[in-house]
C-alpha cells in the first residue's frame, strides 16, 4: 500500500507495479487543524506498526484531545492505536536510525516567549515518556507562560530535550541518510531541516538551512550547516521542509517557499 497523511486522515491505496491501484481508503481519523499545526507526518516503524505525528492545536494551551501533541501509533490497518510519546508540541519530522533502530524526532518550541526562548529541540522518542510541554520548556524549566493549567507534569516525569537547537529555527524535518554515496562520515547521519524564522518570531531573521547533528559517544553534541544559502541581504528564496534519501544515494530536499526539490550530490576524488 501507499499511504497519505492529510488534516484530516490517514489513507492508503493498493500500489503494484509502480502505480496506485484503485480508490484510496480512509484508516485513521485525525484531528482536524486550519493553523496551527496542520501538518501530519507518518512513517512505518521496523515493528510494522505505523506512527504519525500529530501538533498542538494552539501556541500554547493544554489540548482535550489526547491524541494532540503526541506521536501516535497504530497496525498498519489503522488499528489498536495509542500515544507513543507525549508532550510533543509539533514533532513533525522523526526517523529510526538505521543503525540502532532508536526513534528521534525534532520539535518547535512555543512563540511568543521572546527571540531567544524557548529552545527548539532533537529529542530521542521512548514508548511511554513524555516530553514536557506545554508544562515545561527547554531542560524542564517551569512553563510560566501557562497560567490556569488544569493539568500537572512533575518534573521528575518530564524527558528533557537531547540537543537544543536556535530558537525560531524551526527544524521541520529529521532524517537519516540511508545511501552510500556520501562519504562514510555521513553515511546513516541525522540530517534536520531548519525551515527558518517567520517575519514575526525575530526582527533579524533565521535562514532556512539543512544541518548534519553531530554526535559524541551515541549522544547529539551539536550541528553543522550542511546546505546554506537561502536568504541574502535579508530576502529569504527558500524555506527547506522535507528530506528524504534517494535510491540513487542522493539527498533530496523539498523547498515549501518555491516549489522546489532539491537534489544533493556527492562528487569526490
């Protein structure tokens, strides 16, 4: 099956021979978003279970719908589904590293806390835990943001960023590169895409860019610009979202503010 993610729903139709097959059908009901936070992301698990990553409705708030600032899990056929991992504001780009088979995933901190706070986030997914928000933001600080909160989270029970990122960068996707046409330093590497600041977060704006997070002893230590260059004397000409890895080893990276995909290449001595 080929499987979509939409606001709305999950479907998946009969793919064979390099085409779709038939009508697609519906599998999982998903909260309905207008903003924020519409997005859906899914991906399949090496336990065959298919998960999906589902924001917040709000900025900053305390959702009804359990089913919000989580990743989900589900069966393949949309069964039996639960949250994975809590806490999750807008986790909306995760990946399994290939090496390990540990789940990671990136997540955006709140808005209007100021230009340098909070810190957006790398954080390494277990079954059960949950990640702090909206009770607590960057290494478990108090959210005093959150006035009136019906709910509580102690800190003790709140799993702590892996790696902090700029805040207002917006890391919009994570994955690991599974080619072998990079060098052997980047092969099975966390690639992130920043998709940079909007107009209203930083008076001087973060530029889109792809990073490579580097790791020290299995645990992230920090990042490194990978791919650059969209915005010039303040005029942003890109904004990198999705990443994937090719069957040709490439790195390939979709560009929601022009309709681009990019194609990256190694082409060494």
């Amino acid at each position: 099956y080929l499987y979509i993610a939409t606001n709305p729903a999950v479907l998946r139709v009969k793919y064979a021979n390099g085409k779709v097959e038939g009508e697609p059908v519906k599998v999982i009901d998903l909260p309905v978003s207008t903003t924020p936070h519409w997005t859906r992301t899914i991906g399949f698990g090496r336990d065959g279970k298919l998960y999906v990553a589902i924001g917040s409705s709000c900025n900053l708030c305390e959702d009804e719908d359990p089913r919000r600032a989580t990743i989900m899990v589900y069966n393949a056929d949309g069964g039996a589904g639960r949250a994975f991992a809590k806490g999750l504001r807008n986790a909306i780009g995760f990946d399994w590293d290939p090496k390990t088979g540990a789940l990671w995933a990136d997540d955006m901190g709140e808005d209007k806390q100021g230009e340098e706070k909070p810190i957006d986030e790398i954080n390494r997914i277990e079954d059960g835990k949950h990640y702090g928000w909206p009770y607590f933001i960057e290494n478990n600080t108090p959210n005093s943001n959150l006035t009136n909160a019906k709910g509580s989270l102690k800190a003790t029970d709140a799993t702590p960023p892996a790696l902090g990122l700029q805040p207002h960068s917006s890391p919009i996707d994570l994955r690991f590169y599974t080619g072998k046409k990079f060098p052997a330093a980047y092969r099975g590497a966390m690639f992130v895409a920043l998709h940079g600041s909007s107009p209203t977060a930083r008076k001087e704006r973060i530029p889109g860019s792809v990073v490579r997070v580097v790791f020290k002893d299995g645990k992230p230590t920090g990042v490194e610009d990978f791919v650059t260059g969209w915005m010039k004397d303040g005029q942003v000409s890109g904004r990198p979202a999705g990443l994937i890895t090719g069957a040709d080893g490439a790195l390939y990276v979709s560009d929601d503010n022009k309709g681009f995909i990019y194609r990256v290449t190694y082409e060494g001595k």
